[in-house]
C-alpha cells in the first residue's frame, strides 16, 4: 500500500524488478516484507551475477538476520509486544549490537553499493532501459550495507527517492544505527560514539533549519499562551500564529534527532493549549520512563531539569480554576521532584482558594477530614504542606488564608502566634481600612474560640502544651480582652473600660505592687509590649474622664456622699500617679514619641 500511494502502482506490479518494491520495504522498516519480496527474485539469480535486476546473496543473508531481530514484529524498530504475548523489544539490543556475521555480510553489500555506484556513473550519460530503477539498487544497498546515508549520496541526488522531511529524518537515522563499532577497544557506550555524532550533527541541522523549514503558518490561532514554558526552557517565541500542525510538523524532526527539550518546549508554545496538553503528557512519561528529557549534543546532555515541571505546573495552573483535584493529580506525577510538587500544591492551595476540597476540614474532636490531598500524602506530609503554604500566604500579604491553612494543618501554636499578632497590629485603628481588617481578626479570633476552644474541648490546648506554647493562648486572650477595653473607650463607655482593665492586672494598684507588675511587664508577650503604650494612654484617659465626670457629679451633693466622692477621686488620683511611676520604669518603646508621653503627664495634672 505504501509503495503504491508513494511510488505508484507499476512498480506494485513488478515494474522496475526487485529493487523499487525492496526499497519501500526497507524504508517502512519491515524485514519481513522484504524477504518475502527478495525470495520473489532469488530464483531468476542465484549464481552471484551482478546484474541490475538480480539479487545477490549477500544481500538475501543480510535481510534473513535483519528478519531475526524483527521476529513478529510490525517493524524492526517497533517495541510492540504482539497482543502482550511477549516482552517487546528494542533497538539497542539489535541494530546497535549487530553481530560478526552481519558486519560480514555488511562489507560485502558495501562492495556492490560502490561498484554499483561506478556503474551509474558510466551509465548516466548514455540511454539504458534500466536507469530509471537503478537508483533504487543503489538505494537498497546504502541502506543494507550502511556505507552513506542515502539523503547525501550525490547520485541519487536526482532520483526523487528523498523528497520529505520524513525520507531525510529515516535515511539519516538509519545510517547513524549502522556506525555502531562494535570492535571498539573502549566497548560500552565508546562503540557508539559514531552514532551519537550522526544523531547530533542532525540535532543541530534540525535546529538551524529552525521551525519556518518544515511549519506551514495559517492565519488564526494565537500561540502566546505558554510563552512561560518556552522561556523556561529557552526557546524563543518566534511564532505568533498558530502552525496548522499544531507545532509537530517542527516537533517530530526535533524528537527523532533527539532535542528533546527544545521539542516539548516548542510544542508547547507552538501548539497553543492543546500542544501544552500534548508536550506535558509525553514529558511526563519521557520522565516516567527514565528518558533525559535534554537536546543531545556532542558537548553536553545535561537533561533539563526546569522543563517537565514547568510544563506540568503550566498545565495544571490552566485546570485549577475548572477543578482543583485535576491540577493536583498532574501535579503528584511529579513525583521524583518533591519539592517543586510541594511548592506547586502550595501555589495550587492560595490561588484557588479551594481549601476544603484540597484539605478538607476540622472535625469536632480536631482532627481533619480525608480530601484530594490525602490521596497522595500521608497525613503529616499534608500538615507539613499546609503549614508552609501558610508562611508563603503570610510572606504574600494573605494571613485570613494562612490562618485558615493552619487551622486545617493543626499548628495552633503558629495560628495563635499569626492571630495575635494580627490583633495586636489593629488594636488602636486610625483609618476605616484598619478598623476593617480589627473587625475581621476579632470575629475570625471569636469564632475560632467558640468552635475550637468552648464546651470544653481540649484539643487546641493540649497541642499547644505539647508545643510547649500554652502562653500563647493566654496572650490571645488578653488581646481580646484588649480589643473589647479599646472598644469601650471609643463608645465613652469608660466606666467600663476601666472596670475591665482593673480585672486584667495589668497595673499596678499599690506602690506595694509596683516591682511585680513591671517583671510581669517583661514576660508579656512581644506583640504586646509593642503596643502596651497605647494601653497606659487609654488607661489614663480612661482614669481623667471618671475623675472629671466623677468631680462633676458632685456639686450640690450632701456631706457624706461629697466624701465618698472625694474618697474616690483621690483613688482615681493615686492610679493615675501609679499608672505615670510604672510607665517610666517600663521605658517604653512608645513613649519614645514625646507626644505621647507628654499627654500622659497632662491627663494626670488634669487630674490634680
């Protein structure tokens, strides 16, 4: 069927004699067929002739061992397997380990390719019923006895055999397998350095030939949408409209001259989102296969180790916004790149936001529930990428999704550490944007301590003992505590406010308590003491309205209740003149700033 659709049914028929149907034969790679076709001729010349239309048996024995290694093969290079009835076979244990016996038969086929060759030359200036078929001896020889490959033979330059990138590729390659020297003195991969030099030198044809050689461009399709994938692998984009290969009319050649990562790159690029599709499917089984996913070459064939990720990673970031779970199992396939995999799910997790169905979620009792993850990581490897992926949200300017993320990875240790400091950084609020994100923290804090911390559950605590971290959770508390007091003094509610900060004993009542509230001071949390200038602010300020309404209050009032009033006012005196003798020993970081200081002082004049 080949040979009729290339060369046309004559030759089909017998026309031309052995040669033209044993070239098609070979150029398919079929053995098989080209026996049966040489044992067709054997009879009309088994006595050594030369002839135009006879075969010699050197090349009958040449073609009977190529028949051994194919056995049931469809081709001699093919690795099928039969119906799975046997193990397939390859190459390199064929063609690039040929035997003594088939070198023999190979110099003896070269012979007649040369003088075959003398022939068409004397031949060629004269008229011969046979030249037209002659070219196709001189073809099958070169492709039996390896001495040229038949795309640079000068005489047959003219004979039309090589007319497509495919007829180039095939006699190049093909010449290449038959440099094996298996008399190298080095043996080993030294006895193949001849076939790595052919199969480079084509690489680098391949690649100077440069993909307008073989493309045919049409006028729709934009290819920019894995641009990032080609830089990644340094391939420029010089296409900008969609080949109407889809990018394998340049990809083929650069996969059967082994540049493999130019290649995938390419494809990629070239082919839009259904080459992306393409080049990431058979990176990853060139990768699964143990293949150098690199350009070979003379001087170096260090694989790429950047390529196969990026097109994975590539291909799963055009999934996830459509489902999540299929980014993730692209990305898992990876899975000889641990790191990058764990980068890529973390990536995967903050821009989809898909926590549930990636993570799951926390049970009453605190553990979590089974999701996609789960199927690909053991249960302390998902907390392990959960918990990173949290910092990568805190670095990126994301702390609501770092403390879901840890919420789900059971770090209540860095989830406390994360809520109090965001607590502590909108506890006094200037602007809208700040009250928001205050609002925000306090009720993402009150809610987590109403699911996780009430009705007795344990759980959070008893991970932050084993953490050795319990005064986190004290500090989380006086932060709310905090927030509430800060509350109360924007509401005017001052009464109150200093109610609650006399609960929390942050300050000292009596000169008596003074050393132990300030050591008490120095084991507060940092977040804390950043920010307890705004505390003894709010406190005095808390203080001088009581004393001021208190004071008010009182005119017109009987003897006794005017001392009662007066007992008081000098209570709130004496906090006032504790609250200023403590803030000073504190020497803190806010009363740096002289204003704040200096309305501190003011507020307890006001007070005299």
């Amino acid at each position: 069927t080949f040979t009729s659709i290339v060369a046309g049914s004559e030759l089909v028929n017998g026309q031309g004699g052995v040669w033209p149907q044993l070239y098609y034969a070979l150029r398919c790679g079929d053995a098989l067929a080209a026996e049966s076709i040489v044992k067709q001729y054997a009879a009309s010349n088994n006595n050594g002739d030369e002839s135009f239309s006879g075969v010699d048996p050197a090349v009958l024995h040449i073609i009977s061992q190529l028949v051994e290694l194919q056995q049931d093969q469809q081709t001699i290079f093919g690795d099928s397997t039969n119906g799975n009835t046997r193990s397939p076979q390859q190459v390199e244990k064929s063609l690039l380990s040929p035997s003594q016996t088939m070198l023999q038969s190979r110099r003896q086929v070269c012979e007649l390719y040369e003088r075959t060759k003398t022939r068409m030359s004397s031949l060629s200036g004269g008229a011969n019923v046979e030249m037209p078929f002659v070219p196709y001896r001189a073809a099958c020889l070169a492709l039996l006895g390896g001495a040229e490959s038949i795309s640079e033979v000068s005489v047959l330059e003219s004979s039309g055999l090589v007319k497509t990138v495919e007829d180039y590729l095939y006699a190049s390659l093909w010449h290449a397998l038959h440099l094996a020297d298996t008399t190298s003195s080095i043996g080993g991969e030294g006895g193949l350095q001849n076939v790595s030099r052919a199969v480079a030198r084509l690489g680098k044809l391949v690649n100077q030939w440069g993909p307008s050689y073989f493309e045919q461009q049409d006028d729709f399709g934009d290819v920019s949408a894995s641009s990032a994938v080609a830089a990644a692998a340094g391939v420029a984009s010089a296409a900008q409209k969609m080949p109407v290969s889809g990018g394998w009319a340049y990809t083929l050649p650069l996969l059967a001259s082994q540049q493999y990562a130019t290649a995938l790159a390419y494809l990629a690029e070239a082919g839009g989102g259904l080459g992306l599709l393409q080049a990431t499917h058979v990176g990853v089984l060139m990768d699964a296969a143990g293949l150098s996913v690199s350009d070979y070459s003379n001087a170096s064939n260090a694989p790429s180790q950047t390529l196969v990720p990026m097109l994975v990673a590539s291909f799963s970031a055009s999934l996830q916004w459509l489902d999540a779970e299929a980014a993730l199992k692209y990305l898992v396939l990876l899975s000889s790149k641990g790191k990058f995999v764990k980068e890529q799910v973390q990536r995967l997790l903050l821009e989809t936001r898909q926590f549930e169905t990636l993570a799951g979620k926390l049970a009453s009792d605190g553990s979590r529930s089974n999701a996609a993850l789960d199927s690909y990581f053991s249960k302390s490897h998902v907390s392990s990428i959960l918990a990173d992926g949290a910092n990568v949200a805190i670095q990126s300017g994301k702390p609501a999704d770092a403390a879901e993320l840890l919420v789900l990875s059971g770090h209540f240790g860095a989830l406390f550490t994360l809520m109090n400091r965001e607590l502590a950084a909108y506890l006094v609020a200037s602007t809208q944007e700040e009250f928001t994100k205050r609002q925000f923290w306090f009720n993402a804090a009150s809610q987590f301590h109403a699911i996780h911390l009430a009705h007795g559950k344990m759980y959070v605590q008893n991970a932050l003992e084993s953490e050795g971290r319990m005064s986190l959770g004290n500090t989380f508390q006086l932060l709310m505590n905090l927030v509430v007091f800060f509350d109360r003094c924007r509401e005017n509610q001052w009464e109150g406010a200093w109610v609650l900060m006399d609960n929390l004993n942050l300050l000292p009542k009596a000169d008596s308590e003074m050393t132990v509230k300030v050591e008490a001071f120095f084991q507060l949390d940092n977040c804390v003491k950043q920010i307890f200038h705004h505390v003894v602010l709010a406190a005095m300020e808390a203080l001088c309205h009581l004393f001021r309404s208190l004071r008010q209050d009182g005119a017109g009032v009987s003897i006794q209740q005017q001392n009662t009033i007066d007992q008081r006012l000098d209570e709130l005196r004496t906090h006032a003149r504790l609250l200023v003798t403590f803030s000073r020993l504190l020497n803190l970081p806010g009363l740096g700033d002289g204003d704040t200081y200096v309305r501190i002082a003011q507020l307890e004049k006001n007070m005299m």
